[in-house]
C-alpha cells in the first residue's frame, strides 16, 4: 500500500515531518521536566525497538525520539501508554483514547527549572506547578511556550517564551529580629536591586524595587526576613526567538497568585482563536499580539481576573529585542 | 490539686495530649511558657519551616521533636531590644526592669540549660556589675527539660551535629520538670515535687525516669585548656595553617554566633526620632565576631579583618579563654552553628584540628609549626 500520510493529523499526534522522507520522529512531553527515572526506561524502549536507537533531549525538557518508520505509529503510540499514564493523568489530564498517542503538540511542553525541591533559591516548587498549567492548556493545537522558573535568576529562560512564570517571594520582616548587620542590604545592593537600605541601624525594604528574589532570607542571620507562605509569580509574556523580531519577554503582572496565572493561560486561547492568521501553517503568539494589538490581548486575558493588590498589571510592555529586515533600519 | 507525691521513683507521669493541655493552662496562671515553635513556611527556604523559640499557650504548638534552629538564648537575651527612653526630660527605662511580671517556663535541652549557664556567667558574674536586662528575666526562669534520650536526640531526628557528650553537657541540673514527646501527649517526670500541684487529675502515674545522651554520633576530642594555652604561648597554635583554610571558606555572615546558645555579645546604638530629634531610644543587639564591623575602632583600625582569625577568636574563646576565667568551657556542643552554616563548616571539626595541633606540639616540644 503506498504511503498516504494526513500531515496535519500525523503533526497533532507529536509526530514531524523529518528530513528522511521514510522516517518520523516522536515529541516526548515531560511536564516540569523531571520524571521518575524508570521512565527513561521506556523511553529508551521506545527508540530502540522502534527508533534508531538515538534520543535527543530538546531544550524544552523533553525527549525527541527520531528514526521511527512511519508505518510503526500505531504500534509506538501503545507503547507511549505508560508515558501519559505516569506523567499526564496524574496531572489531570484526561484522555480519549490512551492507546492512541499525543493528542496534540501545538501548546509546547511546560518547562522548569529544577525549583525548591532542590534549589535554595527556588520561590516555589516549580515541577508542580508546570503540571497544574499541563492540566490547564494540553492538549491545545495552537502554538504556545510556557516555563515557569522559581526566581529572578530566570535558570529555565522564561524571557524567552510566550508566557514565563517567575517565583515571587513577598518578603515580611520581624524587625525585632534585626541586628544591623547589613547582610541582607549589602547582597541586595550589589546583586539584586538595591532595594534595602538601612534606617536607624535596621534594614528598610523599598517595595517600589524588590523584585521578590528572596535572598534577604537567605542571607539573613537571625531570620528577620522570611517569606510570606502565599506564593506569588511575575508574569512576563511574549518573548520569543525566530526570524523576525526577536525578543526578551516584557513584565505582564507583578504579585499574580496561582490562579491569576492559570486563568491568563487559559483566557489566551479565545484570543488566539478570534486574531490568528489562519493564512499561515502556524503562526507565534507575539505577533498575533502586535497584529491585533496589546489593549486588546490585555483585555482578552484579564477576563474574569480579579485585580485586586497585591497583583499589579503593566500598562505597557517595554520589549528589547531587534528585527533581522534590514530595510526597516538601512534605506 | 494532688497530693504531692513521695520519692523520686514516683515521679514520672504519662498525659495526653488533652491533659497537656489542661497542664499547660495551670502552668499559664503563673507562668509564660517558651518552648519550640514550628513556622511553617518560614524557613530559609522556600517551603520549608523555621523552628525557633516562642510563647505557647497549648501542646500542639511545640515542637518537641527537632532541635530549634535558633537556641534558647533569646528568651532571656533577645535579638534586639530597648535599653531606655530618652527626652530632654530624662530616661525611662523599660518596665521589664520595674516588675516583677509573671516566671518564664522555658522548655530546653541539656546542652541548652548549660547554655545558660555560659550565659549567666558572662551576664551576671563577669565582674562588679550585673546586667539588670539580662537578670530581671533570668530570676523569673524555670528549666523544663526536653529529655534527650539515650542515644542523643537522634531518636527525634536530625541531630546528628550534636557533641554535648564531648564537651560534658549532656546532663543537666536545675531544671523543674522533665518532657519527652510521646505518640498521644508527653512523659513527664517531676524533678521539683512542688509541680505536682498543675497535674491534671487525669495524669497517669508511671514509672518513667528521664535519661541522657551517653554517646555523640562523632564525638569530639575536646583539648585540655593548659594545653592549649602552652601551644599559644609556643606559638604553635596561632600560626598553626589550618586557620587560613577558614579565610577562603568562611563567609563571615555569622549564623554561626546567632545560632550559638552561648554567644552573648551585643552592640549598643541610639535611635533619635525623625519628629523630634531629642527624643530617641538606646538600642541594644546581637553582635558576632564573624561580622564585619565586630571589632571598628574610631579611626577606622579593625582588627581580624581575615575570616580565619574571626574564627579563630571564635574557637579560642569558645574552648580556651572563657574556661581559663569561669573553669569551664563556653561551648556546649548542641551543634548549632554546624547546622546552620552555609559554607558547612564544622566547629566540632575546627576543635578537633586543634587537638591535633595541640597534641603535635606536645610530643615535639612545640616547635612543630606545620601540623593540621
């Protein structure tokens, strides 16, 4: 029988085209990238029975499984079973058919850095959270890339996606714990913002500049500073990579909780839905933004939001980036 | 009211958790009660949970189960507090030391109540003047001693710092009653038969009788003070290299000295009120030799700028200078400061690397400049 492939079927399965015309290649989603280790077992089943005995590890934290016969689909997506049944439906996911694959690719997997389970740093537990946004937004046929990272120091490069999460610490001070020492305002001068001085020999923290890193607790000596158990994220939103413009994500929301965020996740979407160039295979977030316009992408996502504080909400986005088209700059 | 019981052997009762707190509530007409208190969420890290001290009002706020990352100290000694008022009129000083207010229930280990001891020599009998601060809390205190068990707390947890076997800590005296956390409630034996008066009617008469750590899980060889003041004098011990090693990997953030149960030294500053600039307060707080600014001088001289002779200082007071003014040592080998360095620096290993160079400039007459 000859070899009649839907390619837009074949591409919601996790399956691409490849440059050997014969072979395909397996997307692996691993949410929050970290997984039991016996899965890599099944990975590593997966490419040599089915594969060419190779796996790539691609920079959102997944597997690529390449070398897989197109003919053999039916028999990897059974094989996967033990993937989505150890790593998606405990998250919530639910799914039709467990024997038949991914049941979409477009939303990207959800990225992390390896969090508080083992970074001091880390705001929050990271893993756990990539899984509550899996639960919210796979599967999802539009494209869309998610990290979530645990502090500032942004390890998972959440600037470089269309929604990156950052751990907010909102730090509390027990001022009759500090003794002046300075540590906390020295380290938040030289790495951080500046934004602790002292007062009367007692360490003052500026609001207007804490970006909520939470090394004042680390450095603290006597555990003056410590972190409100409410966990809070930055939203940064619509950095991208690619041939047009790149560009590091811009601040969307300060002091978001966690269902700010999933509600901004899932709102975005509709949004997608009502602007997308249906004229393109595919077409980024970032640019549907800068079509359609951001007052109407804020809009869109802020449905059902309650914006009381401590959330605050940008009123423009500020982007750093550049355009590769030479004519918008050399006439 | 019970009657109060006959000799020692029949002291030991068992209480649930709701008889703990019937007893607590007795112990609060006449007492405030400190004992270990869970933060959740207020540890270092994120998701995790600080244990320090603070006031109880019932059982279930203890937490009888891990050793406190902060000590006991700052019950009698805290952090940072008001020494007096000031105006052009005059001083008021705090009512702290007008009134008598109710005694302090302070629930501590061994190592801790030796802690206090240190504390008391430096506060009350380190010359003429007593610290009215520091006394005026230290003659309302009543020890309850947290039982440590006889394979260290490690029955409890994670303790494997602890080294008050070494330094002779493990036992203690004074104390009124002894606690040791059970599945439903807490053992308690009454050391002091005139507690037998907050029992609870329903305190079950048993034959418990608290026992002490025997064994260190490292344990330390804890050098002679003579010795170590002939090796000073040799000057083996000052120039010894391994000090260096602590110039590089001290960071000098000084957890070790808030951490210490025995640690006492303050700094004193006046706060003037931005409205009223002649009014203000004289505050006093934790200081650390390990900080910076320990030792400024007017004129800009510090001394032991290099972390290495901070800690140096640290260990030669800790298990050499106090001993040789009060006959015993300053540190009582809970382990704090193990547990709460970020570097992991070990002052149960520091001690043991003086041991050995002590020991080295014993068998060769002290000219043995090189020893670790």
């Amino acid at each position: 029988m000859p070899r009649d492939i839907v390619r837009k079927k074949i591409t919601k399965n996790a399956y691409r085209i490849t440059s050997k015309r014969a072979e395909t290649c397996l997307r692996v989603r691993v949410p929050g990238g970290h997984l039991d280790a016996c899965l890599l077992d099944v990975v590593r089943s997966i490419a040599e029975r089915f594969g060419d005995g190779t796996v790539h590890l691609t920079t959102r934290q997944g597997f690529e499984i390449p070398g897989i016969p197109w003919e053999r689909m039916a028999e990897v997506n059974k094989a996967v079973r033990p993937l989505l049944e150890a790593l998606e439906v405990p998250l919530g996911v639910t799914f039709v058919d467990l024997d038949g694959g991914y049941p979409g690719a477009g939303t990207r997997n959800i990225s992390a850095c390896i969090g508080n389970r083992v970074c001091p740093f880390a705001n929050y537990d990271t893993t756990a959270l990539a899984g509550r946004i899996e639960a919210a937004v796979f599967p999802h046929d539009f494209h869309v890339k998610i990290a979530v990272t645990g502090c500032p120091n942004d390890c998972i490069k959440a600037h470089m996606q269309d929604f990156g999460i950052i751990g907010q610490a909102m730090v509390e001070q027990d001022a009759s714990r500090c003794i002046g020492c300075e540590a906390c305002a020295k380290n938040c001068l030289k790495r951080v913002t500046g934004a602790i001085s002292m007062k009367n020999n007692r360490a003052v923290r500026d609001p207007r500049r804490c970006i909520g890193c939470g090394e004042c607790v680390l450095v603290c000596p006597t555990g003056a500073w410590s972190r409100d158990p409410r966990k809070y994220f930055r939203m940064v939103i619509l950095g991208r990579t690619g041939k047009k413009n790149p560009r590091m994500a811009a601040t969307f929301l300060e002091w978001a909780d966690e269902e700010v965020v999933l509600t901004v996740l899932r709102n975005c979407y509709a949004f997608i839905d009502a602007h997308i160039d249906r004229s393109l295979p595919k077409e980024h977030l970032g640019y549907i933004v800068d079509r359609a316009g951001w007052p109407a992408f804020r809009e869109a996502v802020l449905q059902g939001v309650s914006l009381d504080p401590p959330l605050r909400v940008a009123e423009t986005l500020e982007f750093s980036g550049y355009f590769y088209e030479r004519d918008r700059v050399f006439r | 009211m019970r009657p109060m019981p006959g000799n020692a052997a029949e002291r030991g009762y068992a209480l649930s958790e709701v008889s703990c707190d019937a007893l607590l509530r007795e112990f609060r007409k006449d007492f405030r009660i400190f004992a270990p208190v869970r933060l959740e969420g207020r540890g270092r890290f994120s998701d995790t949970d600080m244990v320090r001290y603070g006031e109880i009002r019932n059982f279930r706020e203890m937490e009888l189960r891990e050793k406190s990352l902060f000590s006991p100290k700052e019950v009698l000694f805290p952090p940072s507090e008001t020494l007096f008022h000031f105006a052009e009129t005059g001083v008021r000083e705090p009512s702290l030391l007008r009134e008598d207010g109710k005694g302090l229930l302070v629930l501590l280990r061994a190592c801790d109540i030796a802690g206090v001891d240190r504390l008391d020599a430096i506060f009350l009998g380190n010359g003429p003047e007593k610290d009215p601060y520091y006394e005026a809390r230290r003659k309302r205190v009543v020890f309850a001693l947290i039982e440590c068990g006889p394979l260290g707390a490690s029955r409890s947890g994670s303790f494997g710092s602890c080294f008050c076997v070494s330094m002779g800590t493990n036992r203690a005296s004074g104390y009124a009653l002894v606690l040791r956390p059970e599945d439903d409630g807490l053992s308690l034996f009454l050391e002091d038969p005139a507690f037998a008066a907050y029992l609870p009617p329903d305190a079950v008469r048993t034959s418990y009788a608290p026992s002490f750590p025997l064994e260190d899980p490292f344990p330390v060889r804890v050098p002679d003070p003579g010795d170590m003041s002939r090796a000073v004098r040799e000057e083996s011990l000052f120039s010894a290299a391994f000090w260096k090693d602590y110039d590089s990997r001290c960071i000098a953030c000084g957890r070790c000295n808030t951490v210490c149960p025995t640690c006492s030294c303050f700094t004193t500053y006046d706060v003037t009120y931005e409205e009223n600039a002649s009014a203000g307060e004289r505050r006093r707080v934790w200081a650390g030799c390990h900080v910076d600014r320990f030792t400024d001088m007017a004129g800009g001289h510090r001394f032991r700028e290099k972390y290495g002779a901070r800690m140096r200082f640290k260990t030669m007071h800790k298990i050499h200078d106090f001993h040789l003014r009060f006959g015993r040592h300053m540190c009582v080998g809970c382990g704090r400061c193990d547990d709460a360095c970020p570097e992991y620096i070990s002052f149960a290993a520091c001690i043991d690397r003086v041991s050995r160079v002590v020991d080295a400039a014993a068998s060769t007459g002290g000219d043995d400049h090189d020893a670790r």
